[in-house]
C-alpha cells in the first residue's frame, strides 16, 4: 500500500515539473542579465570605453541571475542544483558547445595553415569588390540551407569572413552582419533544419508545406536584405591579392561538405585533420604545433562555452518555476481578450515563441515550448499546420538572430572580435524578416476568407 502511494507520489512531482504553476517572477533572472550584460555594456560604451562590452564579462553578469534562479526556486537546493544542471546538459546546449570548440579549432588551424588566407585571395581576385558583402549573404545562405544549421555555416564562413573584411577594408561589424544573416536564412528555411523538424512535427504538417508557406515570406526578405547589403557595401575596392591554390584545397573541400549537407560535426572535424595535414606537408608546420593550435582553438570559445551552459540551465530553472507557463497563458488571454480573428491569433502564436525565444536563447527549444500551446491556438481559430509551424520557425528565427546572448552573435563576436550586441545590430535579415512577415500577416488578415484560406 505505501509502496503503491509512493509512486503515486513520485508521478504527481513529476507531472508538476512538467506543469509548473505560471510564475511571473521566475522572469525576473532573465531581466537582471539582460540589464547587467546589455545595461553595463551601454554604459562603458556611451563613456567611450575601448570593448566596452567585454569589461563586464557575460559569464559573470550571469551569475546573479542563476543566483537569483535558485533562490527563487520552491525546491531544496540541492534539487534545483540538479535541475540547473539538467539545462545545462541538455543536448541542444551540449551540440552547440561542441561546435564551439571544433569550430574555434578549426579557425585557429586554417588560419596558421594558411587556408583562410588562400581562400580570400581567390575570392577577393575573382568576385568584384561591389559584391563581396551582398555576396557573402548569399554564400552563407546557400550552405545553411544545404546544412540546416547556422552554427555549422558560421564555423565554415566566419574564418572566410575575418580574412576577407581583413584584406579588404570592410568594417567587421558589416561583414559578420552578412554571415548571420544568411545563416539565420538557411536555418529558418532549410527542410533539414532543427527548427523545421520542431515546428511541422509540433503542428502535425508536412516539411514541403511549410516550405511553401515560408519560402513566400523569406525570399522578399532575402531580396531586400541583399539590396541593403550592396547599398551598405558602398564602392570599396579590394585590393589585388596573391594567393597559392594548395593551402585552400583543404578549405574549398570542407566547404563543399557544407553544401551537400554533411553533418556539421564530420565537417569540422575533417576540418581541422586535413588542414593541418596539408600544413604538415606542405609547409614548415610541426604535429606538436597542429595539436597545441587545436587547443588554442578550444580555448578562444571559453566564454560562449560558459555562457551557453549557464544559460541552459537558467532556463531550465525559469522553466520549471513557471516562468515560461507564464507566457503561455499570458499570450493566451491576451488572444482572447483583444479579438478571436485569425490574425489576432497568429499575432499571439508569434509572440509567444518570441517572449519564449528570449528566455531560452535557443530557437528550437523555444518553438518545441511553445509549439503545444501554438497547435490549441491555431486549431480553435481555425488557421492551418503549415500557417502556424511557418509562424513559429520565422518568428523564432528573427528573435535567435538578434538577441546578443545567442549562440549564433556569441560564436561571430568570437570569430570577429567584436561585441556580441555589434553582431546583433547588423543581423539584417532578421530585421527585414520579421518586418516583412508582420506585412504578410496583415495583408492576409485584411483579404477577405475564402474557403481555401488557411
């Protein structure tokens, strides 16, 4: 009998942490790192402090709020530790670390290999100057699609990058803008894509059919986001650029993996052994010293490897505290009290993943959180699975590309030097994205139904 009302026990727990009461001030760490990472930033940057956001380190600026986190939580300590600690270990949080690592490794080996400085000399004596940056955008587009990842085109382009805004005279924070822009594209649109899978599997609709919903939406804002590059561009001249082909080889191959989608972990890992091979064969490049630069590699991605760790887990603390309940039933009501059109109801599927998006600074977490909640919606307003899994993925999409504590602004910031809000600022497509999708949500909800409307 007591055996038979302990596991009663034990489900009852278990399916509380699944529904958590909703909790506005589990919230509140989330706002206490965004105003300590973003609001000291500011601060140093209007006293014209040279990296101004760099003097308060985001690893740092996030222990208050973890700190907080746990306080807030209802559980003894040492069980909320274990619920930290189960967001940190979550296997988005873990692949994304891990790509951090090979990716630096790879940049860091390329780059002494000479492959970055090979490759954009070929494309700095081959594309015109004019087309370098809308350029860029469109390459980096290209293989996130093929890939289905941002993060993996990234790794692949961002040493391409650094090397070409380097030679060229580009600003950094330009160039870094058009890599994320194009990886954000891919990422939202690829049929492959984590993201993809999330949104159609938590709406129960076919990948072709929301390609075909999305596709709509992303390409006119591809289109003006090219434009906005080539104007921004302006009429810099790049100048002439000797190069070798041999050291680019091992370059030119990885990027041909990343176009025919291999899985971003085989590329970079062939990455970095056939660089530092042809390096050891080619070029006066010691095994010792290949395998001391890996580790350099490894070790320049120390700060987004923390933060995305403790960012895991702070979300999995906000989680299980309520705080992401909270928005659910937030957006919710606010669908019910402001009208019961379907575009009201899209408005609301879009908000909900965006407010989810930022406190998890994951796009696939964040749609597979809100994606039940979306489903309900969608379905008592009528509006179809591929509608609301398009709303999902693209909304989350341009919040991922503009938050500056994402993984994809942490690794740029990495790669280029800069501050992970500069990235954010110059994520163009997103922008353009999110401007462009509310246009289509209004026009569509302005068209009279029809029996075919979605």
């Amino acid at each position: 009998m007591s055996k038979n009302f302990s596991v009663v026990n034990i489900k009852m727990s278990q399916e509380k942490d699944l529904n958590p009461k909703p909790s506005a001030i589990a919230l509140l760490p989330i706002a206490i790192f965004l105003i300590l990472f973003i609001g000291v930033g500011a601060y140093f940057q209007h006293l014209g402090t040279k990296y101004a956001f760099y003097q308060l380190p985001s690893p740092v600026a996030i222990l208050p709020a973890l700190a907080l986190a746990l306080l807030l939580s209802k559980q003894r300590l040492n069980k909320a530790i274990d619920q930290m600690i189960s967001g940190m270990g979550h296997n988005n949080i873990i692949t994304m670390c891990l790509i951090y690592l090979l990716a630096g490794g790879f940049s860091v080996v390329a780059k002494a290999t000479g492959g970055v400085d090979a490759v954009v000399g070929i494309g700095l004596s081959v594309i015109p100057s004019w087309f370098l940056v809308p350029g860029l955008f469109l390459v980096s587009a290209f293989i996130a699609t093929a890939m289905g990842t941002s993060m993996g085109t990234i790794s692949a382009v961002g040493p391409i990058a650094v090397g070409i805004s380097q030679t060229a005279g580009i600003p950094a924070p330009l160039m870094a803008g058009a890599v994320i822009s194009g990886a954000m594209f891919g990422d939202n649109l690829s049929i492959i894509s984590d993201t993809t899978i999330a949104a159609t599997r938590t709406q129960n609709c076919e990948m072709k059919d929301k390609f075909r919903e999305n596709f709509w939406i992303a390409l006119p804002a591809a289109i003006i986001t090219f434009a906005i590059f080539w104007y921004l561009s302006g009429s810099a001249q790049a100048p002439t650029h000797d190069y070798s082909i041999w050291p680019a080889i091992p370059y030119l191959f990885i990027l041909f993996l990343a176009i025919i989608g291999v899985n971003v972990f085989v590329v970079l890992a062939l990455g970095i052994l056939i660089a530092g091979l042809f390096g050891i064969i080619g070029m006066d490049y010691a095994w010792l010293t290949f395998a001391k630069d890996i580790y350099k590699g490894f070790t320049s991605m120390q700060e987004i490897f923390i933060l995305s760790l403790m960012i895991g887990g702070l979300s999995e603390l906000m989680r299980r505290q309520g705080g992401l309940h909270y928005l659910q039933k937030l957006v919710t009501k606010l669908v019910s009290i402001f009208g019961t059109s379907k575009g009201t109801a899209q408005l609301g599927i879009a908000i909900l993943v965006m407010l989810t998006n930022i406190c998890t600074a994951n796009n696939t977490i964040a749609i597979l959180i809100a994606g039940s909640v979306a489903k309900e919606v969608a379905d008592e307003h009528e509006i179809s699975g591929r509608r609301s899994a398009s709303i999902l993925d693209i909304f989350a999409c341009v919040v991922q590309g503009l938050i500056p504590y994402g993984a994809q602004a942490l690794l740029l910031g990495s790669l280029f030097g800069l501050s992970p809000l500069t990235v954010s600022l110059m994520a163009i497509y997103p922008m353009t994205l999110g401007v462009v999708s509310l246009i289509a949500l209004f026009l569509r909800h302005r068209q009279k139904p029809t029996s075919q409307q979605a």
